[in-house]
C-alpha cells in the first residue's frame, strides 16, 4: 500500500484508505473521509494513454471497495461533487 496523500481542493478531506494494483492496465485507488464518504480512482492504461476516472458514495466504502469493477466512473468534472 502507497503512502498518504495529501489534497487540496474539493478533495481534501479524504485519505487513501486502499489501493489495487494487481492489474497492469487498470488499477483502482480508495479514499474516504472522516464521516464515511468516499470515492474510488480508476486509472486505466491503454498503450501511451491514462485516463482516471472516479465513482463516489456518501456510506457502504466496504462494500464498494469489494464490488468497484462494478461501478459507474465518469471524469473527476462530472463526479458531482
């Protein structure tokens, strides 16, 4: 697991709670607030280009982590924050 960022901006309340890297083309990074909010960072590779994309909930992180290939992910300008 990767070492705490910190954020600034309508993310700065959150801390990286996990990280996924086991895939080489897409990997998936947790953070969550003290109340329980949370997002989830997909990054994938394909060839030379990243795209991140993010999916976000208010509770349930747990739940969320386990199923996050499930979720809908949308760019960080339309997550609705």
């Amino acid at each position: 697991m990767g070492a705490t960022r910190t954020f600034h901006g309508v993310v700065a309340p959150y801390q990286t709670s996990e990280e996924d890297r086991t895939s080489a083309t897409t990997q998936y990074f947790g953070f969550l607030d003290k109340g329980g909010a949370w997002y989830i960072q997909r990054m994938v590779i394909t060839g030379s280009t990243v795209a991140w994309t993010y999916a976000r909930g208010t509770n349930n992180y747990p739940a969320n982590w386990i199923a996050k290939a499930l979720l809908s992910y949308v760019r960080f300008d339309k997550v609705g924050w």
